[in-house]
C-alpha cells in the first residue's frame, strides 16, 4: 500500500482518467457514468449499517463515499471528453 497522498492522487487520476478514455470507444455517455457513481453510492451505504451507529455517523460516511465518487467520475469524463474533443490526434 502506498502512503503517499500525492502519489495516489496521481495513480488514481491518471487510471481513472485513461478509464475514461476508454469508455468514449464502449458507447458510454457522460450522464452514463454520473448515473453509475449515484447507483454506487446508494449500494455502498446499503451495505452499511445504521443500526448502532452513533448519530450523525452515517451520514458522515455517505458525505465521504459521496466526494470520493464524485472525484471519480470527474476524471472518468475528463477522460470521456478528451477523446471526444479530438485532442488526442493533434
């Protein structure tokens, strides 16, 4: 495991975002994969109980699940739009 932050911001963004790229050749759409990441969240916090949970905590932990997805599917439509603008083949 790294323990570097930069490192795996960096891991993280360039994976995602060549991920992205690939999707653009799958017939995948933008609103697509902002769809996915809420379908995502919602079964992440299925699979977390509320149940003994102090007050609060629970959402807590969807604000985080929430931000990380969304970081996600940024760099996967940064990608997506990439090679949809052509960029790649100037």
């Amino acid at each position: 495991m790294r323990s570097d932050p930069n490192e795996a911001d960096d891991i993280i963004r360039n994976t995602v975002f060549d991920l992205g790229r690939k999707h653009f050749n799958y017939g995948a759409t933008t609103s697509l994969m902002e769809r996915v990441g809420v379908i995502f969240l919602a079964h992440f916090m299925q699979a977390i109980p509320k149940d003994g949970m102090e007050p609060g905590k629970h959402e807590l932990i969807r604000d985080a699940f929430s931000a990380f997805l969304g970081v996600v599917v940024y760099w996967l439509q940064s990608g997506f739009r990439y090679i949809q603008s052509g960029a790649n083949n100037k």
